[in-house]
C-alpha cells in the first residue's frame, strides 16, 4: 500500500492541516454548545457513588497536580483526572452523541484535552474549539465507517482516537509524529459491548480508560517512540479486527463538513436507543390525551440496533447501569411523571409497581432497516382500552440535528445536570460557565473553565 495514498494518509492530513480560521462558524457554535453540556452532565456524575472508590484506586497510581477533578476540585496527575472526568462524563448516559457513528466523542475529548491544558498551560479557547473540532471528525470518520454490529465499545475507542489527534495537532507534530501517536493510541485501546449488555458500571468505565491511553501515546510519540503507521487498514489493524465490515466513503470525506454539527443531545439521562420510546409516547399521549391507565400496549418499532441495546425487561431488582438502558423502564418512567430525572435510578424506584406494570405493556418490534447502525427513523404505536390506534412517525428523535434543542432548551438541561450533582453548582457558578463558554473564541486560558467547575468550598462535605 502506498502511505501518501491511504485512508490513513488522509485522516493525518486533516489534523495537521486544520486551523481553527478554517472552521466554519457553525461549527464554533456547536462546539459551544457541547463543551457546556459535556460540563453539565459531568458536574451532574459526580453524584454517582463509584466516583469516590474510583478516586481512591486511582490514588495508588501516583501524586501529581497537573489537573483538578471537576466538582470537587483536587489535583491529581493529567492521567487521573481525564480518567475521572471522562468517567463523570458518561457514568449515567445523559453526554452527547453522533448518531451515525455511534460514538459519544465528547466524553473522552473534553476530559483529556482539558486535563492536558491544565497540565500545559495556556490553551486557548480557540485552541480548545478546533481540537474538539478536529477531534470529532477523526473519532466520528471512523466509527460511520463501520457497517457491522456494534462489538467493541465504539464511544470508548473512537474517542481515544479523536483525543489523540486533537493532542497531537496542539503540539505541532507533523504528519509523520502524529500517525504514529495515532498507532500508539490504536495499541492501547479497550472496551468490549459485554459491559454493555450485562448492564455492568465498567461500561463508563471503559471511557476513562481510554483517556489515559490517548495521554500516553502523545507522550511517547513526543518521545520519538513509533507507532503501527497502518493503524487502520493494516492486516491487523482498527478496520481488521475491530470493525471488519466497512466502507470507505466517511473517511474519504473526512473535512468537507465539520461532524461536531452533526451532534445529539440527550435530553434525558438514558440511553440515546431509550429516547425515541420516550420521545414517542409523550407526544402521542399529549396530543390525544391519551390516559395512562387506558394504555394496553406501546410499541417502539425502531431499528436493530435500538433492539441491540435497549430491548431489555425492567426488573425490580436492576441496576442503575441496566435500568438507564432499559426502554420500557425509561418510557414509562417518562409517562407517569413527565420526563426522566437522575433521581430515577434507584432501587425505590425500580420497585414501583406502577412503573414495572407499565413497562411491561411496553415492547419493542425491529424495523425493517437493513443497517445495523442506524438509531433512525423509528414508528411508535400506542393501543388504547376499547380498540383505538395512535400512531407517530419520528424521523427524527429529539435532540437530534433533525430535531435540534432550542438554546433555551440547551441551558434549562445544563441548568438541571449542574444543580443534580454530589452538591448542585450555584447560581453563579453556571452563570459564569455560560459565559465563559459563549466567549470561548476570547478566553486565553482554557484553564478558567475548570476553575468555575468547582462547587464552593463552604459546602465542602
């Protein structure tokens, strides 16, 4: 094969050669906008209680103030606290997605890249802009590739990819520096669907992990140390033993159209496979005021891929962790109190009669999309007492491009993930996060980000 003429040639040529000038302003503006809602759902994971024994193993593994833990503010080593903060991030499915790839890009980009600049010193705001950029379009390019089933976790891998490159394109490496960081991250990466499907709490897990292995292979690459160069289409690379089913187009179009705009949010902190359920039997009850207790049966008919992950039966005894994957739990969690909350994944509420009785109304039927990576388009259907049929179609799931939040929509969820963490961040704090955020093109210093994502002293536990 000849280097200059590869997938992987043209991917390194995009991190090298992508100036934050050459964005376009939609894409600043997306990068915004997920940078403050990656900050709020990692204030709101600060809650979940496996962040404290995760703290306390990751001490054995050295002292350092590099970087600071969001929330709670101790300095750790660049390594601990991306792992941490990544974990944060994704340890209750509420951080954002692209649909396509099916990746979560911001939740390893945004806890390594912040954890090195604080590290580093003196990255800027447009700095963290085109790094998170560039980081997407590497992380997304390769996970739309693939065409089989999803085995190895995706957000996890594809994420550690996009932070290296990001890494590699603040330091300046050339072409041949950064492919072979790339390599290095490839040789490092981890995550298997297993977790996934046991509903086991290393699934976020899996997101820090591969913080830490972006952060080692730019190291080593700074180094002089070399990477596989054919991490990619090699014999025993990412396109042969990981996603061996793939087509070459999203690669080949890497830069023609920023991905960080093709972005999801998740309005609620589930799954992205639960919303369509949720976000179809709201609508239909809504809009013919449809009565819970009427309901005998809704049906979510959405792609396989839908089935693969959320298509589980809610149980009183669940975790958290399968719970937050589990369809019907979320669905009629949703429609017997509004919406989902984080305070809905706990052991009371799963044995709630009323919730399990209705999720268990509650079935999921496949599609016929032939892909077996698409979360779109899905039908919900609902049968009511007495025979009557409603149905919708949902092109779009909300919070999807198609079906983008409003940016009042946007802030009321950073507001609600910021105040429901292990102590809610004031008024202030959010206020001045906003801000920041909105000015990110001016800030000189991406540091003073982490400074507002501290919650007060005086309410220290």
């Amino acid at each position: 094969m000849n280097p200059s003429s590869s997938l992987t040639h043209r991917l390194v040529e995009h991190v090298v050669q992508t100036r934050f000038e050459s964005l376009p302003e939609t894409a600043h503006i997306a990068a915004k906008v997920f940078i403050l809602d990656s900050l709020g759902v990692a204030l709101s994971g600060t809650r979940v209680p496996l962040v404290g024994e995760l703290k306390h193993m990751a001490a054995s593994w050295g002292r350092g103030d590099d970087a600071r833990i969001w929330g709670t503010g101790e300095r750790v080593p660049a390594g601990t606290a991306a792992f941490i903060n990544g974990y944060q991030i994704h340890n209750q499915e509420w951080d954002c997605v692209h649909e396509p790839a099916v990746v979560h890009p911001m939740a390893v980009v945004l806890a390594t890249l912040l954890a090195d600049a604080e590290r580093t010193g003196g990255i800027t705001g447009q700095q963290l802009i085109s790094g998170c950029s560039i980081a997407v379009d590497v992380a997304t390019s390769i996970g739309r590739s693939a065409r089989n089933k999803l085995r190895f976790f995706r957000p996890a891998m594809c994420g550690a990819l996009g932070a290296t490159a990001a890494l590699a394109h603040w330091r300046g490496f050339d072409a041949s520096t950064t492919r072979s960081a790339l390599g290095l991250a490839y040789s490092q990466l981890s995550g298997t669907m297993q977790a996934h499907v046991e509903g086991s709490p290393v699934l976020p897990m899996q997101i820090g992990f591969n913080t830490r292995a972006a952060l080692n292979a730019v190291e080593l690459a700074a180094r002089g140390i070399a990477g596989p160069t054919e991490f990619l289409e090699g014999p025993f690379g990412y396109f042969t033993l990981i996603d061996p089913e793939w087509d070459r187009t999203a690669l080949e179009h890497i830069g023609t159209q920023p991905s960080i705009c093709e972005l999801s949010h998740k309005p609620f902190p589930s799954g992205r496979a639960t919303h369509g359920g949720v976000d179809g039997a709201m609508s239909l009850c809504a809009e013919h005021g449809i009565a819970i207790e009427s309901i005998r049966q809704i049906r979510v008919i959405a792609p396989p891929l839908v089935i693969q992950l959320v298509d589980r039966p809610a149980k009183a005894d669940m975790a958290a962790s399968y719970a937050r994957l589990c369809l019907p739990y979320v669905a009629a969690t949703a429609l017997l109190k509004g919406s989902v909350d984080v305070t809905d994944f706990n052991a009371e509420s799963f044995a709630d009669p009323r919730r399990l009785a209705l999720a268990s109304r509650i079935v999921v039927l496949r599609d016929g999309n032939p892909s077996l990576n698409a979360l779109s388009p899905q039908r919900v259907e609902i049968s009511v007492e007495g025979g009557r049929e409603f149905a919708m179609d949902l092109p779009d799931v909300l919070g999807a491009p198609g079906r983008p939040l409003s940016r009042t929509q946007h802030l009321a969820k950073f507001r609600r993930a910021a105040t429901s963490g292990l102590r809610p961040l004031p008024e202030s704090g959010m206020l001045q996060l906003i801000e920041l955020v909105d000015r990110l093109e001016t800030v000189q210093d991406v540091s003073q980000l982490v400074d507002a994502l501290m919650f007060p002293q005086d309410n220290a536990a």
